[in-house]
C-alpha cells in the first residue's frame, strides 16, 4: 500500500525535514522534484520516461503557445500537447482492450486466431497526470495562466508525490500560485494534515480492506455460494469499501501536502447523501466531475445549444467517463448508464421545475428522503456493473439488489463485522452532513484511538489503492 509501507515512510521524514533545513526555493524544490521522481520510480520503475516526456512536451508546448503570435501556431502547439497525452494514454490502457475485441471479431467471422500471450503494465498515475497536462496547456491556450518558465517547477506541479499516484487531479491555475514562495505550513495545517491521514490511513486499511478480505472478494468472485440477502450485503459493502479506498488515499495526499504548506482540492463531499445523480457526481471525485465538466462538456457546448444536443453531449462525457476509469465493456456500460440517468434527471428536472403540485413535492421532506433512497440504490446498482466478474454473476447480483424485501436483510454468511464497518461510514456522512466538530482534546483521543485499530485490526493487510490501478 503505497503510504503505509517502510520506504515511504522512510522518504517522508527525510524529505519534510530538508524542506525545512534549506534556505533557498530553489533547493526546497529540487529536494521534492528529486523526491517525487524517486517515489514515482520506485512504484513505476520501467516507467518513469513516460512522465518525464509528457512533462518536457507540455513545458515546452505552453511555452512555444504563449511566446507565438500566429494563432495556428498557438493551435498547433496546444494539439501537439492534447496527442501526446491522450496518444500515451490510449496506447498504454486501451490496447488490450482494442486487440481481443479485434480477435473477438475475427472469431465470429471465421477466422483462425490465438489468444493474447501479451499484456501492458500502466505507467503510475497515467489517468491523472496527462489530465494535468492538458488542462495546464489549455489553460496557457486560454491565457488564463501564464506559461511556466522554469522546468524544474512545471516538473514539480506534475509530479508532486502525495497526489502523483490517484489524484486529486490538481490544475495548474490553483497550484503554481502557491508555489511562488515556498509555503511554511501553519500549526492549524500542520493538526488538519496529521487528522486527514490518521482518518485516511483508517479508512483504507481498517474499513475498505477489511471488507474485501472478510466479505466482498469471497462473494463477488463467487456470487452462486451465496444467498439474496449477502448479495445485498456485499453490493452495499462494495459501495463503502471504493468510497473508503478513493477517498482515504485523497485524505491522505491533502494531509501530506498540508506538512509542506500546499492546499490541494478535495475530492469528496459525502457523496452517499447526494439527492439526485446529478449531485452525486458534483460529490463524487470532484477533480475528475469538474475537469470534464470544464474541458470536454463546455467546449462541447455543454447546454447552450438545445436540449437533444444537451442530452448528446451528457452521454458523450460520460461514456468517456467510464472508458477513463478503465478499458472493459463493464466501465463502458458504467458510463452510458451514467449517462442515461443524467439525461433523465435533467429531462425530469426541465419537466417539473415551475409546475406547482411538483415544486411543492419536491420541498418536501417525504420527497427528499425517497429521492435519496432512489440516488443510493441507483449508485450501488452501478457499482456492481464495475466489480462483477462476469455478466452473468452481475445479473445475479443485481436481481437480489433488485428484488429486495426487508425480510431478506440478514444472513447467516455475513460476517457480524460487515454491518459495523458499513455503520461507520454512514455514520461518518451524518456526522459531516450535520457538520459536527469535536473539541482538541477529544480530536486527539481520536487520532489515538485510529493509530490503535491500524495496529491492531490490520496485520498483514496491505492491498493497493483502487484508483492507482486507472
């Protein structure tokens, strides 16, 4: 697991107190540079070319982009940065994925094939940091920030080792003006960090893998040995274990960046209690739901031009969606599923909005707690899409999540930890719905008591992040 294991917990210290130690900018950057380079090399090392040549491309693009008078030469510089990111990215991810369906189609056709002996290994991080790239690029394009003239901090803004690995996808026009002087952290960032990784670090390692190791690994990968009621357990474990997984990790990335004096964007805002599809995604992975929305669903027209072009755009974004979180026909059908439901709900919103029996419906509580309990069967009906190993098993899974009955609730199969871990994490939504704060004393017990359940809970459990994988 890439934050609790001794190398970077051996990195950590050292390179927080050489930023500290030295004087000069120019030293306290080239020490995270060397270091980030060195993190990404130790989790990627056949790949660490790949970043460094997307960063020397995109460095020099914004610059030639900004120091060009000619407009086509400002577009061809920004199309050189958009192919080189998205080239990379689509030879590395979807490769595999284009040939077998190529040797499928020969199949069907009659023709003799052989199976792929081959595969391709993602370059850490590829997903976020050509994302990074282009937005950077774009943005020079845009003349809403200007190019960055020394490479070494445009190497440091893409590879800032807390965020390098799953994001946040960081943009440029919120990060290089904190790095025009070396930011000292407050005490107050100092405490927020320390909390943000303890809250993190529990989340992955005693929340999301304790319930793929004790429930649902055991019933995904074997959905037949199961009855209805620990599918229903497991899709809703599932839910609780890849928001623990995604947002722990991004808990952890704004608490380490806090020690060096760097705010990064958050990612999530309680994304189980969204009332509506359309809420959840302004939730869930907010850098990702706001990079798309700003760079593809605008300048596709976003909704200014109709509503059947509207409604096209939508799908298009989330298609592209599902294919970003990775190369299968299971995240296609995740995102034209997104898609559909978002041109639902905004199809539904235009018809009510301004009708008074349904203005007055939709204000009541009845209706907030029914259009919260459609969202989160919705959610969890699509997230079985992406964790089912086949077809027919995610068939299985969601006829038990469809066809539920409260008498169906509970089952001998399903660990008593599995309910108490779920608990948890509604209980963490209510507490940040209801915006409770504890006192220092208590915050500290907590953090105390989080270190304790790591030691004690976790032995042995070192499972990746979800999102590194993309």
């Amino acid at each position: 697991m890439i934050f609790a294991n001794k190398f970077f917990l051996t990195l950590l210290p050292v390179v927080l107190i050489l930023y500290f130690l030295l004087r000069t900018r120019a030293q306290k950057y080239n020490v995270l540079l060397l270091a980030s380079w060195a993190f990404y090399t130790w989790l990627s090392p056949w790949y660490l070319w790949v970043l460094l040549l997307l960063t020397v491309i995109d460095y020099t693009a914004a610059v030639r982009i900004e120091d060009a008078t000619n407009p086509r030469a400002r577009k061809r510089w920004l199309v050189v940065s958009i192919v080189a990111n998205l080239g990379l990215l689509v030879a590395f991810k979807y490769t595999p994925f284009v040939y077998d369906n190529a040797l499928e189609l020969g199949r069907w056709c009659g023709l003799a094939v052989t199976e792929r002996h081959w595969n391709i290994l993602l370059p850490l991080g590829i997903s976020f940091h050509t994302f990074q790239g282009i937005s950077y690029t774009v943005d020079v394009y845009r003349r809403q920030i200007a190019a960055v003239r020394s490479f070494r901090d445009y190497a440091f803004f893409v590879a800032f080792f807390p965020q390098l690995a799953a994001g946040p996808i960081v943009r440029a026009v919120e990060f290089l003006p904190e790095m025009v002087t070396p930011p000292t952290p407050s005490a107050q960032q100092v405490a927020e960090g320390l909390h943000l990784f303890l809250i993190g670090l529990f989340k992955k390692l005693v929340i999301a893998d304790q319930l793929d190791v004790l429930f649902v690994s055991p019933v995904f990968a074997n959905p037949g040995a199961f009855d209805a009621a620990a599918h229903r357990w497991a899709a809703v474990a599932w839910a609780a274990q890849i928001y623990c997984d995604f947002s722990g990790y991004s808990d952890m990335a704004v608490g380490i960046a806090k020690w060096f004096g760097f705010e990064l964007p958050r990612n999530f805002d309680l994304p189980y209690l969204a009332a509506n599809i359309t809420d959840f995604w302004r939730r869930w992975h907010v850098s990702l739901s706001a990079w798309l929305r700003d760079y593809l669903y605008f300048p596709l027209g976003g909704s200014r031009r109709g509503a059947a072009r509207t409604y096209l755009n939508l799908m298009v974004l989330f298609v592209l969606c599902g294919l970003w979180h990775g190369a299968t026909w299971a995240w296609l059908a995740y995102g034209v599923y997104n898609g559909l439901l978002m041109c639902g709900h905004r199809a539904f919103d235009r018809v009510a909005t301004g009708r008074g029996f349904w203005d007055a419906l939709r204000a009541s509580r009845g209706w907030a707690a029914f259009a919260w309990a459609l969202t989160l069967s919705q959610l969890v009906a699509m997230l079985i899409l992406v964790r089912m190993n086949s077809w027919a098993d995610g068939w299985l899974m969601l006829k038990s999540f469809a066809l539920f009955d409260v008498w169906g609730l509970w089952s001998p199969r399903v660990p008593v930890w599995v309910p108490l871990l779920v608990a948890l994490v509604a209980l963490g939504h209510l507490c940040g719905k209801l915006k409770l704060t504890a006192p220092a004393p208590l915050r500290a017990a907590a953090q105390v008591g989080a270190v304790v359940a790591l030691v004690a809970f976790t032995p042995g459990v070192t499972k990746t992040f979800i999102y590194v994988q993309f």
